[in-house]
C-alpha cells in the first residue's frame, strides 16, 4: 500500500478550519502535522493539498443501489464508484431490493458482493416485514447499520402496516430503527381523488398533495409516540416537511438522542415551483412539498433538529421516469453531488462548512456508532476526501457516473469539485480517474 503525505490543505473537522498536512501510512490516518512540526515523509508520495479543502469522507446514510434484482437501474459497483467521485466514501444501503433483504441469509449475500465490487466502504440495512420479526433478531448488529421498516409504501413490497407488529418491532429491537414515514391509507384516498378528476395522467405537481405534508405527519407522530413509549433508537429518515421538524429536539447532546432524523439533498434544494421544469425527475417519496417546508427544513438543520444529511439516492431509468404519474417510479439518483451541492449552499452563505462536515461525517458516525470513521483523526481510517473549492464546472450527461445516466442536477453549475477521494488510505479516485484495484471495507460499529 502506498503512504501518503497531503500537505497544505485546509482541515475542516470537528468545528474548527486549520492548516494542517496529514501523514497516511496502511490505510490509517498516522499523524496530523500542525504547521512547525517536523515530520520526516521520505518514503511517502507527496499530495500538494496547498489551496484546496480537506474534509472527512462523506458517509451516506441512506442509499438504494438496486442490487439484486433491479440491476438495470444500478449495481452496487456502479453507484460506488459515482459515490467516491462525489466524496462519499461509505454507504448504508436500503433492503427493498428484488428478492428483499428480509433475511440473514440475503443480507450476508449483499455483503458478499459488496467486497468483490464496492469502491467505497458499505453496510446494509435489515428490512422488516409483517413477518420476518425472528429473522431481524438473529443479526449481529456490531457488523450491520440497522433495520429499516418502512412505514410508508415505496419501490419494492415492504410495507409494515400492522400495528401489532411495528409494535413488537419498537420493543424488541435494540438498534436503530430508520423508517419511510408516510400515512398509506390517506395517500391511498388522496390518490384516488386526483385520479377521478385526471385518470392515469395526473400532473407531477400534484404529487406532494397526493403524498402530502397531513399524511408524512400522521406518520412520523405516530411512530415517534411508539418509539418513546418503547425506549427504542429511532430514526426519521428523509423529512419533507415543515410541520414535522417540530417533533424533534435540539436540547440534548446527539448521544443522547434517542430519536434523530435525517435531511435529503433534494429536499433541502428543490420545491415545488421545480415541478415545472423538472417534472418527474424530481418525483420522490416523500414528495419535494413548498419553499416555505423547506426553508423550516433548513432551520432545523441548522438549530440541530435534524441531525445528518443524506441522498436517499434511488435511481431509476429515463424511460421509467418518463412513464405517466401513476406508473412513474419515485426516487433520483444524486451520490455523486451530495458534497458539491453542500457546499454551494456554502458558497451561498447558507451554511458553514464546518456544519456541512458535521451533518455529512461527524455525526453520522456518532449516530450509527461506526468504529474510526467520520473524523480526521489519528488512528482512524483515512477516509479522505481533497476538494478544489474554486473551480467553475457544469454537470453534464457526459460527466456522470451512475448507470442510469441522468441527474436532477444536469445543467446545474457548481463551484466546487471533488479532486481526490481516499478510502482506506487508498486514492481511488483523482481527478476523474479510478484506481479500483483496492475495494472498500465493511463497516463496523461499536455497540
């Protein structure tokens, strides 16, 4: 393995920006050198970081590759490899894949073919069913992200709509629990009045009025009330609304929270005043809802509220895209500009990047309990991510990396670029080219 010694970059980790160099020798991260200290680095390839941005690699929370089974729209190697080029340098991927990772057995499959594929570091969540409580509780959970129920109905045939058993679930499960929260029988109802008044071809932009703010809140209650009865460690994944970023606190340190929630990129950048010109591109579940939801999503971001941000990346095809509303699939892809986007809301003044760190990194590792990631510390794994944040640039068809070969973002100009990614100490990607000779690792958590 090659040592590395980055040297002049701008740290920002753990609130503070500072010129350091960092010294990475087998794959960790051996020492922070302040400016005067004296390191000897024969024998290390030297990184001129001098003018650019080092941060933490980004560690995505919420992500649905599409392997098996949907492979058409991505594969584990696929969407990596567009997550490194992005900054992200370890994942935690959805259950709701074909067959549905509903058991031990299929959930040990995916990690099988994640250490043949994945150029970033992965783990993956064990889904629920009305049935699979038994198979849920055989998981070692110091190897696995979590367990993901989803409580409202989305790609794939998971959904959890017995009482008895999200209640069994909350009480019996002693991990994370991350959930879709959406109300289905008043989605169900909504749906049906928009298609008596337009049949099969309801415009996009009724879309967060079918999937609306009532029924994301019914939810989202609902399961938080359960949770705190229960003493269960829950977690609201992709919140949508203004109303429900009132069910969370700020007034206790993040270990201690018990209840957290999760901000998506799309939700934080588009509304819907975007329906127009991005029509079913923007389609997700949760629907992107008014300007006004997502200003108060910004606010609890910022006062702490919700605790990380994440993609929810869930590729589809074009074709699938461009079917009408009711068979159009919900989800985008984006893993590989969650980094970029961030810090143009930076460049916007609308955000520090010592927050942009916090919520994409630092907290995502508390959160999770992932061991030595997150941070820019020495012994921890050198999960690294170099960033020209000067550089003018322009997404484009012909820069993209996800199979499906289209993102929201096309035409979008941003103002900063990811040069460099280290997973592992291993430079897998520079400037557009991939060195996949290395993979990534599976995550491991300290519980």
């Amino acid at each position: 393995m090659i040592n590395y010694y980055i040297k002049g970059p701008i740290l920002v980790n753990e609130q503070k920006k500072f010129s350091a160099d960092i010294a990475i020798k087998n794959g960790l991260i051996e020492k922070i050198i302040m400016p005067g200290d004296d390191f000897d680095s024969e024998g290390y390839e030297i990184i001129d970081g001098s003018g650019k941005i080092l941060i933490p690699g980004a560690i995505d929370d919420q992500v649905h590759f599409r392997e098996p089974g949907l492979t058409h729209k991505g594969e584990i190697y696929t969407e990596a490899r567009a997550g490194v080029a992005g900054g992200v340098t370890s994942y935690m991927e959805m259950p709701n894949t074909k067959p549905g990772t509903i058991t031990a057995e299929l959930l040990e499959e995916k990690y099988a073919r994640a250490s043949e594929v994945s150029l970033a570091n992965y783990s993956f969540y064990m889904g629920t069913t009305n049935e699979n409580l038994e198979e849920i509780l055989k998981v070692d959970y110091k190897k696995v992200c979590g367990v993901k129920i989803f409580m409202g109905s989305s790609t794939g045939n998971m959904l959890v709509d017995k009482m008895v058993t999200i209640e069994e679930l909350f009480k019996n499960v002693k991990v994370i629990i991350a959930s879709h929260c959406e109300d289905d029988p008043m989605i169900a109802m909504n749906l049906e009045k928009y298609k008596a008044e337009y049949g099969e071809n309801i415009p996009v932009e009724m879309h967060p009025k079918i999937r609306s703010a009532e029924a994301c809140y019914a939810s989202s209650s609902k399961a938080i009330e359960l949770a705190k009865k229960h003493g269960a460690r829950f977690h609201v994944l992709h919140i949508s609304t203004g109303i429900e970023t009132d069910l969370f606190t700020n007034k206790i340190p993040l270990k201690e929270k018990k209840i957290t929630a999760e901000a998506c990129i799309h939700h934080l950048w588009f509304s819907d005043e975007d329906y127009k010109e991005k029509g079913s591109l923007i389609k997700w579940n949760p629907a992107v809802k008014s300007a006004a939801d997502r200003d108060k999503i910004w606010e609890a971001l910022l006062d702490d509220r919700i605790d990380v941000i994440a993609t929810d990346h869930a590729p589809h095809t074009l074709d699938e895209k461009g079917l009408p509303y009711v068979q159009c699939p919900s989800g985008g892809p984006l893993i590989q500009h969650s980094v970029v986007a961030m810090f143009e809301f930076w460049h916007r003044g609308k955000i520090s990047l010592e927050k942009v760190v916090q919520k994409m990194c630092h907290n995502v590792a508390e959160l999770f309990e992932i061991e030595k990631r997150g941070y820019i510390r020495e012994g921890y794994y050198a999960d690294l991510v170099l960033i020209d944040a000067d550089t003018e640039w322009t997404v484009t068809k012909e820069n993209l990396y996800y199979k499906c070969g289209w993102s929201p973002f096309e035409g979008t100009t941003f103002h900063s670029r990811i040069e460099k990614t280290f997973v592992n100490g291993h430079l897998v990607y520079d400037k557009g080219t991939f060195d996949e000779t290395t993979k990534g690792k599976r995550l491991a958590f300290s519980r």
